[in-house]
C-alpha cells in the first residue's frame, strides 16, 4: 500500500493528463440521474477529481458530493482543479 500510495504522490501533478475521461461511462452516470432533484453521493477513490468536476457542471445544485481518496496529493490536486 504504501508503494502505491508513494506512486500517486509522485504523479498527482500530473495524473489529469495521463488519464482519460470515459465519456460512455459519463454519459451512463448522466441518464442514471437525469431525473433526480437531490444527489447525495461519495466518490470513493476519486484521484485528482477528473469526473467530479464534469458531474457538478451537469448536475449543479443538484449535488452535494464528497470525494474522498486515500492519498493526500490526490486531493489536493483536487481542491486546485475545482476552485
């Protein structure tokens, strides 16, 4: 764990990048909460956030979301990509 861990740490910075977005995935998320007026969800394991941000420009007001993940750097590229 701790290896993995020191893996994400060193590439945070840049893991948005690396990463691709799964837009059939987005789309699927999208049409499953389309029809929903209040959204309360978690993001388990949610990186540096590259689907977060995307679901609250759809999803508004509508979401109160809490992204949590275990490495520390991850979030804090989060906290910068969201503000």
């Amino acid at each position: 764990m701790r290896e993995t861990n020191h893996h994400f740490s060193r590439i945070a910075h840049k893991y948005r990048d690396l990463r691709t977005i799964d837009l059939a995935l987005l789309s699927i998320i999208k049409k499953k909460l389309e029809n929903l007026t209040e959204i309360e969800a978690a993001d388990v394991g949610c990186g540096a956030g590259r689907y977060d941000l995307i679901l609250f420009q759809y999803l508004r007001e509508r979401l109160s979301l809490n992204c949590i993940d275990c490495n520390g750097d991850m979030l804090n590229e989060l906290m910068k990509y969201s503000t």
